[in-house]
C-alpha cells in the first residue's frame, strides 16, 4: 500500500510525520512526569520489546547502510522511551 492509495486518516499522518514524531517525543516526556498505572506499564515494556525486535531484524537484514539512514534518531528515541519506562 502506498501512501497514495492510503485511508485519509493515514494519508495525512504519512504527510505530517515530522509532527507525529514531535507528539510521540512529547508524550514519552510526560511519561516521566506523571505515574502510570501497572497495567499499562506492563502493556508498555511489552510495546518496547517489539519494537527493539523489529529495530535489530530491520537493521540486520538492511543490505545497504543508506536503507536505513534514520536508525541513529529511532534508537535515540527508543532509548528515551525505555528511560521512560523505567524511571
């Protein structure tokens, strides 16, 4: 599916990413700010596992190194969201 050919509510999350990216940055601030309860928690870590999963099967089976050019500011950001976690 291509960006073109997307539902309009993912057609403009695709356009406006930047934003999208700044908002996710936000919340996981507020993460360390305000408590959250043990469930959610718990829902939480397990988001993170799957997505450092995905991060290293993604960054193992990249070919070329340009392919996966934005991995230095998605691991900056996973790892602020796991400070977040645990904090």
């Amino acid at each position: 599916m291509t960006v073109a050919s997307a539902p309009g509510g993912l057609r403009r999350l695709a356009a406006n990413s930047d934003v999208v990216l700044a908002v996710a940055v936000v919340f996981i601030v507020a993460m360390l700010i305000i408590p959250l309860p043990e469930l959610l928690l718990d829902l939480l870590i397990i988001l993170n596992i799957a997505t450092a999963l995905t991060i290293l099967l993604v960054a193992m089976y990249t070919q070329q190194t340009l392919q996966f050019s934005s991995f230095p500011s998605l691991l900056l950001i996973a790892t602020l969201y796991r400070l977040a976690l645990n904090i």
